[in-house]
C-alpha cells in the first residue's frame, strides 16, 4: 500500500533559526543538544536489519527508546509534544513497560532537523514522532535506509506534503475546516467587504486552505488581500500592511510561522478593530479573536497512541494518516472585548470554549 521513495521530501523545506534540545524518560527530563551531523552520520551503521534487530530487542525486554521532534517551538506544538509525552507515560505505567524518550526542537531550521534525525536514527530509536510538517518531511528522509517508523503530527495536508504512500510513516492530522471558519465570520459579520489573507509561503500546512479560502471568498463576492511572511518581523509588518488596506478581518489558516509571531500582531489589529480568524486554538490563546479546530492535547494523545500501536503490532495494518475531528470553537474573551465583538451567534454553530491571552 505504502510504496514511494522519500528523498524528494526536502525540496519543499524553510529555513529560520537555531536549535534547543530538552528530553526525557516516563519520568524525567534534561537538556539534550543535537549532535554534529557529520559524526552521526559516521556512526550510523543504521541498516534496515540494525534498527529491526534493535526495535525486536527492546520489545522483548519492554523498552522503547521514541524521538519526539518539534519543527519549532511555539504554543500548539508545544501542547502537541507535552500531550505526545504525557501519553507515552500513561502507556508505559499501563502496560508495565518503560518508554524512554527525547524531545527536540530544530526551530524551523531543515539543517538543524536534519541533524537530529541523523542522530536519533544513529541512536537505533524505535520510533520517531515529529511534530509538524517539516519536521515530519525531514525525519522520514533520514529514516529512508532504516524505515524506523515514523508517525507524525498535525499535518493539515499529509497528499500536498507528500507523506502519504510511504510503508513506515503514518500519523495524525489537523486538517482545517476553512469554509466553516469563514462561515463564523460572516455570521459574526454579514457585512464583510474586505477579507486580509495572511500565511507562509514556506508553510505546506496553509497551501489548501489558502486556496479554499479564496474559492470560498470568490463564490460570495468578497474582495481579498494576501500578504505572505517568513520570519516575525515580516509578519509584523504584513498585519501592518492589512491594517493599511483596510481589511474588515484577517484570515490564518494552522500556519507555524504566523503562529510564532501571533503575540507579537494581535494587539495591532485588535486596536484597529480587524478580528484574526485562525486554524487552531493556541493563536487564540496568544490573542487572535477566535477558531473552530482540533484539540491538540487531544491530537497529541492519539499520536502517541499510534505510534505504540506502530511499534506493538507494525505498520502493515495502518492508513497513511487520520484525520482528527474538530468542531470546537475557541473565542479569547479579552480581544473580543477590545475588538467590540458580540461572538454570542458562535453558540448557535457548535460548543465554544472561551479562553484569555497567556504569553506562552
């Protein structure tokens, strides 16, 4: 079923920053740098049959080594990792077993992921679970000659990532409902002229909601501006060019980069009164108007999950991915007051959790 090569993968990759390292066992954690990725690569002697061998020990002896790899850090994929873990020690005291596992950060950097997938597929781990699209590009490239099983999460968009079809990953996604986020605006806003559309070139995650976006906004007559960032200034200065067209609101869909640089934009637009719709609720959380997503600790768990079910009973019998449901409505109470906003017409379009700006 699941019969592709990998090494395209990196083609479509970002670069941004530097690296951070923190990990742990089921009841523990410490600093963990990434390791030269020349020197892993000298000591990987990673064939297919190495990791298979070391993958059969461990499961005789109840013990699992698991990388967990953040693109980058920032809220959601922050909630993703501490949920991923915080599963991996349910299973483990469950299942009398020990889980060790790491987790590391490579801040957007495809050199720096790069270099920690070549060290934790040196390390013979049993499993890798990146968190987010890049993340999830680079670790099934280095775990192309292994096929240590790899099982992501949050992709939106697994088909336009290009990880789908490949025997050793699997993993969760967050594909977004746009039409029914674009459904709450103008609910909230039937007088909507003028829609801000702002995302990450960089980010495969935002391509088809982008796109559905503009076909939704096109089939109801309503104008649209696009602006695209990197790096958090440019998302700065994108939020300051909508708010100088003008926009009536502002439209994100589950983009890591704009994420990374919410704290730093919410205040502007919600002083200029343009509510930011968003693709998942930790941009809420950093201060944008509202969303209608997947939970991501609930997200987290079921990666964890899979991937014990992965390294228990194989890959053979797993789909490419599965999708999570959504369907909860997040409002930050605090930016609909500043913004003026009545979002009591959301109650009538599912369950709403209300939450405040917290700075993490």
């Amino acid at each position: 079923m699941k019969k592709r090569a990998v090494s395209v993968l990196l083609a479509a990759a970002v670069t941004m920053a530097a690296v951070t390292g923190c990990g742990g066992t089921t009841n523990g954690s410490s600093e963990v740098p990434a390791e030269n990725a020349e020197e892993s690569k000298t000591a990987d002697a990673g064939s297919t049959e190495d990791a298979e061998a070391a993958g059969e020990e461990n499961a005789e002896s109840g013990s699992y080594k698991i990388a967990v790899v953040k693109q980058m850090d920032h809220a959601s994929l922050d909630e993703i990792a501490s949920a991923v873990c915080e599963e991996l020690d349910t299973i483990a005291a469950e299942n009398g077993i020990q889980i060790e596992y790491e987790v590391y950060s490579g801040q957007g950097d495809q050199s720096v992921l790069t270099q920690i997938g070549t060290q934790v597929i040196s390390e013979k781990v049993n499993a890798v679970i990146p968190i987010a699209t890049l993340a999830a590009q680079v670790m099934a490239t280095c775990a192309e000659e292994t096929k240590t099983p790899v099982i992501y999460a949050a992709i939106s968009d697994p088909e336009s990532a290009q990880m789908t079809g490949i025997d050793y990953v699997t993993g969760t996604s967050d594909a977004l409902n746009t039409g029914f986020i674009l459904d709450m605006m103008l609910a909230q806003n039937p007088d909507v002229q003028k829609v801000g559309l702002l995302y990450s070139l960089s980010e495969d995650n935002s391509t088809t909601p982008i796109a559905e976006a503009k076909e939704y906004l096109d089939g109801k007559g309503i104008a649209y501006v696009e602006k695209t960032a990197n790096t958090n200034d440019e998302v700065i200065t994108a939020a300051s060019s909508l708010i100088a067209e003008g926009v009536d609101a502002v439209f994100t869909p589950t983009d890591n980069v704009i994420m990374s640089a919410e704290l730093a934009i919410y205040e502007s637009l919600a002083d200029a009164k343009i509510p930011h719709y968003t693709g998942a609720d930790s941009f809420v959380r950093n201060g944008a108007f509202t969303t209608c997503g997947v939970n991501y600790t609930e997200l987290g768990h079921e990666t964890a999950d899979l991937a014990y079910e992965a390294l228990t009973a194989g890959m053979d019998g797993l789909n490419d991915y599965y999708r999570m449901d959504g369907g909860i409505i997040t409002v930050n109470t605090e930016t609909a007051e500043a913004l003026g906003i009545d979002y009591s017409v959301f109650s009538e379009m599912g369950e709403v959790t209300e939450v405040v700006t917290t700075e993490e």
